[in-house]
C-alpha cells in the first residue's frame, strides 16, 4: 500500500508452484514490466528466484533476488535474519524506489 500511495504501478505475484515457474505468466509480465523482484523465504542458491531470473534473461529483463546466502547462521533471531537477506519492508521498499522506471 506504501508504494502504490507513492504513485509505483508494482504487481505482486505469488507462485503456484515452488518447483517450477509460471512460464506464460511470466512472459505475459514482461511485456509491461522492466524489473523483478524476488522474495525467497530461505537459501537464493539454486532458488525460485533464480529459476525466474533465468527465464527472464531471454527477455533482457532484471531480476532482483532477496533471501539468505548459503551460509551459517549461528545465534540470530528471526527478525535479524529477515534484515541480512533483505526481506524487511523498508528495505524491500527501498530496493523497489532504486530500481523502478517511472
């Protein structure tokens, strides 16, 4: 709601299937969007994300993944771990403002 009280035209998506991608959605998307955004909610390596930045390569479109690196994450809580991947709505807010074409 903040953004599109900003005047941002953004489409929230939410996939299907986690295993495979939406590919006609998706196709039909890049014809009115220039920027992707990706939420995962675990590891970006080898993640949906990268599964929709792949296929939309082919489109010369950029894709934007958030979510955590293959990494340890010893004694943080939940909250800090939401931080670190970029999953938090100010952050998210703020990558968006970066990236849109208006």
């Amino acid at each position: 709601n903040e953004l599109k009280n900003m005047n941002y035209n953004i489409t929230l998506v939410k996939p299907i299937f986690l295993n495979s991608i939406d590919e006609d959605t998706l196709y039909n998307l890049s014809k009115t969007h220039d920027t992707f955004v990706t939420i995962e909610d675990s590891i970006l390596d080898g993640g949906y994300g990268q599964k929709v930045a792949s296929y939309l390569s082919q489109f010369g479109k950029k894709v934007i993944n958030l979510g955590l690196n293959k990494e340890f994450i010893d004694g943080n809580d939940a909250e800090n771990i939401l931080k670190k991947a970029g999953i938090e709505k100010d952050i998210l807010i703020d990558v968006i403002k970066q990236n849109y074409k208006k």
